[in-house]
C-alpha cells in the first residue's frame, strides 16, 4: 500500500471527524513547463497550482527540484518557493548550454510530497562563450 495512503488512515483513525489531519501531499503538481532563455543561462520553470483536494492540509508551497544533466554524478540542488500561491520560479546562474533536469513538489507543515515528472532544458549561451 501507498505509504502516503496508510499514514493518512493512520492519522484519521485517531482524531475526531471534524478535525483536520495533516499530512504530505498526495499528489504532485502537474503542467511542469521548463523554458531557456537565448542569451543567459536561466531557467523559467512554471507549474499548476495543486488543488487543496490533494494538500492534505494547509499548503506551504513549492520545492522546485533540478540537476546539470549533462554531469552524471551530479546532485539534486533545490529551493522552497515563499508563497503557496507561487506558481512559476527562475532558475538563475547556471551553467551555459547544459542540459538541466527539473521537477517540483508541494509541501506543508508535514514535509514534502511526490515528485513532478521531470522536464528537461538546455540552457542559453552568452555570446561571449560562441567566440572561437
């Protein structure tokens, strides 16, 4: 069974119906778009809000998820939106034409949910680095 799942049971078999049981989200935000810019290495990552059916409670925000693809051994680096209302975040600085990995995540008090799919995304290059 869904870890998720049975927490949920768990957390609603011992609190009083009417009370609110909160929990991580059960679903990830869907629509991930991932845009390059032409000149700069920045990423727009854009996505729908998660309707509060799956929050499992108040929801906090976003954790915006992304890795150089280009490097195999490369780590997830990632970062917490401020709002719950936030629906798009810019990735900046990062490395010129390498291709990014990208994902996002609701999160409440609880932690954070499942994953988005992930979407992919070279990044631009300054005219500076065509030179030759």
């Amino acid at each position: 069974m869904n870890p998720i799942v049975t927490q949920l049971k768990q957390c609603h078999s011992k609190i009083p119906s009417r009370a609110l049981c909160v929990s991580v989200p059960s679903r990830a935000p869907n629509g991930l778009q991932v845009t390059s810019f032409e000149f700069t290495s920045d990423l727009l990552v854009k996505w729908n809000p998660l309707s509060q059916q799956y929050a499992n409670g108040k929801l906090l925000g976003y954790t915006i998820y992304y890795r150089d693809h280009n490097i195999v051994w490369s780590t997830y680096k990632s970062f917490n939106t401020s709002s719950p209302f936030s629906t798009q975040a810019t990735l900046k600085f990062l490395t010129p034409a390498h291709e990014y990995v990208v994902a996002v995540a609701a999160f409440t008090s609880k932690g954070v949910g499942p994953r988005s799919a992930h979407k992919y995304a070279i990044t631009g290059m300054f005219w500076n680095d065509c030179l030759f």
